[in-house]
C-alpha cells in the first residue's frame, strides 16, 4: 500500500487551522498541525496576502498528495460569511495553484467520520483527534478541526482504500 500525506484546512480569515497526516490504507500517522493567523488591523486584502503566503509554506514544507477543505457554513453575520467565503476562496486557489487536487467535505461528514456522530460537539472531536493521533500536540481548535478534516479525507478521499 502507497503512503499518502494529506493536508486538512479549516479555513477562516483570522485563524486558518492547518494538519498534515500521513495514510497508509486504515492506519495514519500526525506529521504536523498549527495555525496561518492574520492581523485584524491590515486591510481585507493584505490578510488574504497574509493567508495565502502562509499557505503557500506549509504546501511547500509538508508536500502533500492532495488538499481537503471544510465547506463554509453560514454565519448569521453577512459580512462574517463574506469574509470567511473570501478566506475560504484563497485556500481553495492556493492547493489549486500547487497543482493538487481539492476536497470539500460538510462539517457533519467530517464530525461523522471521526466521531460517529455528524452533530457532534467541537470537544468531541478534538478528542476523537487525540485518540486517532496517539501523542499529538494540538496546537489550538483550529488546528484540530483541520486535523479531523484530513482525516475524513484518509477515509472518504478518491485515494482512501475500501
């Protein structure tokens, strides 16, 4: 069976949640997470430069096989789901300009496939992450969705076997 490293995003304009696995059929492996942080005192523009150019290192750092990408849901705020579909847009471009291919998985089918449960609690999965990732340090909520987005990708990606 073929290795594949894998990148998870959980996009958002101030906090961009970021984890690389590695998948070999069933198992995984945590090879890194963190966080791309953008400065609320720029201009919009500048922070999706800053998102961009953060993304940008970790595609080139870690070399993934292919991007997942957890769909926007919507805010009750407009101009919060404006800005979080134009976060969203840029970390969708920068796994596209690196030439790999880009899942989009709902929320629910990430929480469902890493805790059995589509509704479940943010705390939830965090600790699903730290069971399926034994000795992972998480470094922040942000980076463990991004963690649970790729590891629904390992198992529902074009490349996940079964």
């Amino acid at each position: 069976m073929r290795v594949r490293r894998l990148l998870g995003l959980d996009p958002g304009l101030q906090r961009t949640g970021w984890g690389v696995i590695e998948s070999e059929g069933t198992r995984i492996r945590h090879i890194a997470n963190g966080v791309i942080a953008t400065d609320a005192k720029k201009p919009l523009a500048q922070r999706l430069v800053e998102l961009h150019d953060g993304l940008s290192a970790v595609l080139a750092q870690y070399s993934p096989a292919s991007v997942a990408v957890e769909e926007t849901f919507v805010n009750k705020n407009p101009t919060s789901t404006l800005k979080l579909g134009q976060a969203r847009g840029v970390v969708l471009l920068a796994g596209a300009l690196a030439g790999l291919s880009v899942a989009e998985y709902t929320p629910n089918h990430v929480k469902k496939s890493v805790v059995g449960a589509g509704h479940a609690a943010k705390e939830q999965v965090d600790a699903m992450v730290r069971i399926l990732l034994p000795g992972v340090k998480i470094h922040g909520a942000d980076a463990a969705d991004a963690l649970a987005v790729a590891i629904c990708h390992a198992h529902h990606g074009p490349h996940a076997s079964g």
